[in-house]
C-alpha cells in the first residue's frame, strides 16, 4: 500500500493562508505557512457603477418607449428592449458580485462565488434573446411600410449614445479580467452600438423618407451582436460545466509541476472556475522526497509557482511517496 500525505493550499477570511499536512500514519497536522491568497473580485467602487448604470438606463427605457411609440420607430423600441435587457442584466450581474464576497457556510463551504458565472450566463441568455425578438420583428417589418419620424428618432438614440457609453465605460477596466463585469460591460457597449445605428437609420430616413431603412438598419446591429455575444454565451456555459478557464493551459500546468524538485508525475489534474475570477485546481503529484522538510518544499513551490504563473489561488495536492496502484504511467495519465 503506498504512503500517502494529503496537502491543501487555502486560504482563511484574513488575506493569509493555511496549509495542512495531513499523514495517514499518526494524523499528525501541521499549521501556518503564510501563503496569501491573491484575490481577484472586481473592485468595491463597480457597486456604484451598477447603481448609477441602472438608474441612468431605467430613466432613458421610459423616454425611448414614449419616442418610439410616437414615432413609430422599431429601431428606437428595439434600442429600448435592450436597454431593458441591461438593467436585468446589470442587476444580475451586481448581485452576483455581491454574493461572490459572502462568507463561506457550513453548506456553501465555497461561499456563493460561483454565482457570478451564472449572472454571465444570464447575461448571455438575455442578450441573445431580446435580440432574437428584434430580428423576427425587423423581418416582419421589411414587408410592412410604416412610417418612422426620423429626426426625432434621431434625438433620442443620440441620448442613448451618452447614456449607454457613459455605462460601458464603468465597467471597461473590469471587462478583461471578470466575465461578470464583461457581461455587463457587452450589455451596455452593443447598446450604445444599437443606437449608434440608430442616429444614423434616423438621419437617412429624414433625408430620403426610405422608412425601410429603419429594420435593415436594426438586422444589421442585430446580427452584430449575436455574433459579438457568442463569445460570452460560450465562455459562461463552459465555466458552469467546470471547464478550464480560458488562459490556463492544463499541459503547462502538468509541465511546471513536473520541473518542481521530487516531483517524479502527477495525476488526477482538475482545473475549474470557483468563480468568474478565481480559479481552483486538485492533483496528485508523485515524489521521492525522503523527509518532511523535502514535502513541504514541494508544497511551498507548487502553490507560488501556480499562483504567479497561472493565477490559481486555490491549489490542492496530494502528495504519494510511491506508485498508485490505479495509475501506471503518472506522466501522463489523468
């Protein structure tokens, strides 16, 4: 029977860490390397970026219906039902990133961080389908004539423009990092794209009287952001399925921990998102180390190396001293 010592690399509620060395033999445990964890939760100032994104875009939904009924405009109604989109979006999205920063409990041992993968994912489903709304009435709209009042659509979306760039640029700092705030940040962006192209389809229509420009115009933005919101659709899908985040590959993972000294193979590799800005990883790692002071070196190394290198704050290793008998090859198997 092989000698194996179970060692986990977490962290405590105070930006410090704790790292057990549990042996099997005499359940001996070991407490007190200082490995911080590095945290990545979008900054405490986003809360006011969602509120005043809201807000701004709450009052702008009711002057766009208002406009847009009187106008008879779909492209101003369809900027409309984005910016509606948002504000579930961003509601979401804010409420995902506050319940990411609770404690963890006795049943949510994580705490609620993976709820900021959902928001993204909800994000994504809400985009995608009020813009899916929008196509099926541009189509319909193709083949109807009804006239549209081009100037003063061309007012209101230009507010839009403010109003919705205004947002976006809140949450650009953040869109890079957490897939939370990029959901939110691609919410507000195609709506200002949406009434971008608005201004414009208003402007043509009241130098040409084409009212037809109006759906052509809201397809053309529609297909844009189907395609631009794809990505997002993807990449939170896959996060909620505890794929490997983007940006980390597993064989550099498995080639770093392999370089570690007394590493001799690794098996059992998971990688999965805790959230949208903290990833987590499990291992085997297979040693010759002869001492204690060897094992925590191994421990000491692999946590720092995984942490400036792939951005893994919450490494967990097993480490066996022989064999296992259910991985014949622990170079490469998984």
């Amino acid at each position: 029977m092989s000698d194996h010592n179970h060692l986990h690399s977490d962290h405590d509620h105070h930006d410090h860490g704790h790292d057990h060395h549990h042996n099997h033999n005499d359940h001996d445990h070991h407490h007190g390397f200082g490995f911080g964890h590095q945290h990545t939760h979008a900054p405490a100032n986003f809360g006011k970026a969602f509120a005043l994104g809201i807000t701004l875009n709450t009052l702008y939904i009711g002057a766009e219906v208002f406009w847009g009924i009187w106008a008879h405009s779909l492209s101003l109604l369809a900027d409309a039902g984005h910016n509606l989109s948002d504000v579930l979006g961003l509601g979401a999205a804010w409420l995902a990133e506050t319940l990411a920063r609770r404690a963890p409990t006795t049943r949510f041992t994580y705490g609620l961080r993976r709820s900021t993968i959902l928001a993204a994912l909800i994000n994504a489903t809400i985009l995608l389908l009020v813009t899916g709304g929008i196509i099926w009435e541009a189509c319909i709209r193709l083949f109807s004539h009804t006239p549209v009042q081009g100037t003063a659509v061309s007012w209101v979306a230009f507010i839009g423009i403010l109003v919705n760039g205004l947002t976006a640029l809140l949450f650009m700092r953040g869109a890079s990092k957490d897939l939370n705030i990029r959901g939110a940040f691609l919410h507000m962006a195609s709506d200002a794209v949406m009434s971008l192209a608005v201004v414009i389809a208003g402007i043509i229509i009241a130098w040409t009287g084409f009212a037809i420009i109006d759906p052509i115009v809201s397809l053309v933005v529609s297909l844009s952001i189907v395609i631009g919101t794809w990505s997002l659709m993807r990449s939170s899908l896959e996060l909620s399925l505890d794929a490997v985040p983007q940006g980390i590959s597993p064989e550099e993972v498995r080639t770093a921990l392999l370089s570690i000294s007394h590493v001799t193979g690794l098996h059992h590799l998971h990688i999965w998102a805790m959230s949208t800005t903290e990833t987590a990883l499990t291992v085997h790692l297979t040693s010759n180390a002869t001492s204690s002071h060897d094992t925590r070196q191994i421990l000491t190394e692999a946590t720092l190396l995984l942490r400036s290198k792939f951005n893994i704050s919450h490494p967990t290793f097993q480490i066996e001293t022989s064999v296992s008998t259910d991985c014949v090859e622990q170079k490469t198997c998984c």
